[in-house]
C-alpha cells in the first residue's frame, strides 16, 4: 500500500507498535505533523482490512486506536516504491474480558489477549508476511498463539493459524470468539488468565465482551445470558450451561467442530511443559 508521503521517514523500523499515542518511534513523536499521516495510514488500513472481510465499515481507524487499549503491530516494506516504503499490513491485538466455555462447559471468566483485527494488502498475501508479523506480535508478547483468542476470525485466518500454528481444534463458545485447545489448560499453567475483581467499579461485568465488530454495527442487541451473575469469582460453575446448550445457543458460530475426546494439548495430567508447546516453539524457531 503505498502513499504520497515517505513511509521510512515515519515508521523507522521495519515492524512498528502503535498505542493509543498514535506514536511511532522517536521521530514521530518530536514531529507531531508526523502524526497526521500515521492516522492517514491506519484509517486507510482499517477501510481495507473492512473490506477484505466484506464488513460494512472499519473496525480499525485512528480514532478508535487513540480511544482504546489496543496496540496496532505495522509491518513496512522498506525497500520499496524507490525506497519510501510500502505498507504490508497490520495486526491489532487487544485485551478482553470474556465469559468463555471450557470443553468440560465450565464457565471461565478470562481477559486473554485477543486478535481483533489482521490485514495484509492483497497484492502481498501468501508472501509469509503474515507470518512474520504475527510471530513478531507473539515474540513481543512472549505468547504462544493457544493462548490467544480470536474474535470472529475469517476463513482464510483460520486456515492461517491451522497451517502455520497447527490451531484446527476449537472449543465452542457462545459468543464469537475462537479459542483453541489447550487454552485453558495453559492459561491456566502460565497465569495468562488474568483475576479480575469480583465486581467492577464502574458496574456490572457484562456477560459478553463487546466485540468491534458489534459496535461498528451498532447492534444493540443484549445477547441472553443465562449464567450465574457478575458478582460470582473467576470461575463459575452452573449447572446450567451444559456444552450442548452452549453450542445450540451460539449466535452465529459455524458448525462447531467434532473435537476427540482426548488430544495432545488437553489432557489434565499433562505438565506445563508439554510436547504441544514444545512443537509451537520448534516450529516457530525454524
Ligand atoms: N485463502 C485461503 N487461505 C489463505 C489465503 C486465501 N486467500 N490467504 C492466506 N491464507 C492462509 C493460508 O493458510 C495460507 O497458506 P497457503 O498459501 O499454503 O494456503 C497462509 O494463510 C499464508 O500465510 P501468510 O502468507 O503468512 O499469510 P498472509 O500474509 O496472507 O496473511 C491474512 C494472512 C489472513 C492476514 C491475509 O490473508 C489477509 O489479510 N486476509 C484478508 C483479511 C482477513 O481475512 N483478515 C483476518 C481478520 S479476522
């Protein structure tokens, strides 16, 4: 994606991190005209990330950026357009509070951190560019992407966490996030579910994290809840929210997927440290 203004002269490094700052870099951040043109980047990014995912309007934007805790990881090519650079694409990731099923249908209260947005322009897809963002997000973050959740991920990033992170087993949820096995096996191992305050200052917990997407629509729809209440701990058990139910009332999931009773990655008795990590980490490091 290219622009009327010299990309290497704001985003200095080859994979950028922007906040709600709007920042990148030193220079950036002493040139504030700079700035202008960094929103100019990101809106145009979020309108065609929205339109790749046919979505009626950006869920990515300078605006929201500033106005959220997200971070946006912005990946350049630096030797292009006679050395001014070319924009590949983005990935923003954000964290979520979340009322999420484990495969047993226990109900688990997390705040992973969750990929909210991911584009690569067209002409630059299946390059692997991709890839190498989204291990740079991973290394930065010092995540495994098991540990992750992904909010409504489209056909092809699906096939992009299957190929490159082996990610093909979901665990049903209610709402439209994805997790995968293992999540909550190793969240729990590594305390990457973070406890969150029995009652929030500021009201109720609400039983679904709102999702771009939903806002963007401005649906305002109260999705049914028919779990315990907000005030309950981290865990809640109900008796109530069989796996089953949770997958008939699932609002606009795809079928959800035959998962084996057992696998690698899931069984109780297996320690922090195991092979399915290990085979990430392997396969990231080649
Ligand atoms: N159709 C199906 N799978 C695709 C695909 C396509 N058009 N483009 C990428 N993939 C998947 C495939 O698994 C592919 O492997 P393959 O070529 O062997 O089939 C793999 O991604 C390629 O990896 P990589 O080159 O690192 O990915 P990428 O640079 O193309 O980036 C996306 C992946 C999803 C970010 C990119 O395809 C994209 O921007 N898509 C449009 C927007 C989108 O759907 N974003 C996800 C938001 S939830």
């Amino acid at each position: 994606m290219e622009f009327p203004f010299d990309i290497n002269q704001i985003f200095s490094e080859r994979v950028s991190i922007l906040d709600q700052t709007l920042v990148a870099g030193r220079r950036s951040a002493e040139r504030p005209d700079l700035q202008g043109h960094i929103a100019t980047v990101i809106d145009e990014l979020g309108r065609a990330s929205a339109k790749a995912q046919q979505l009626t309007a950006p869920i990515t934007s300078a605006s929201k950026l500033q106005s959220q805790r997200h971070q946006l990881y912005l990946l350049k090519d630096g030797e292009s357009s006679g050395g001014r650079g070319v924009v590949v694409g983005f990935l923003k990731v954000g964290y979520k509070k979340l009322f999420l099923l484990d495969r047993g249908g226990v109900h688990i209260e997390a705040e992973p951190l969750c990929v909210l947005d991911f584009y690569i322009t067209e002409n630059l897809q299946r390059h692997g560019y991709g890839l190498e963002l989204f291990d740079f997000m991973l290394q930065h973050k010092n995540l495994e992407p098991m540990l992750m959740a992904y909010d409504r991920p489209s056909p092809k990033f699906l096939s992009f966490l299957a190929k490159h992170y082996s990610l093909t087993q979901s665990v049903p949820q209610v709402n439209n996030f994805v997790v995968f096995e293992g999540f909550f096996f190793f969240n729990r191992s590594v305390a990457q579910l973070r406890k969150v305050p029995l009652k929030k200052p500021d009201g109720e917990i609400k039983p679904y994290s709102l999702m771009e997407r939903e806002v963007v629509r401005q649906e305002q729809r109260t999705l049914p809840w028919p779990f315990a209440p907000p005030h309950s701990p981290q865990r809640l058990v109900s008796s109530q929210c069989s796996h089953s139910l949770s997958m008939r009332s699932s609002p606009s999931r795809a079928p959800p997927q035959v998962v084996p009773p057992s696998c690698p990655g899931c069984s109780r008795n297996q320690s922090p440290q195991s092979p399915l990590i290990d085979r990430y980490r392997e396969r990231r490091s080649r």
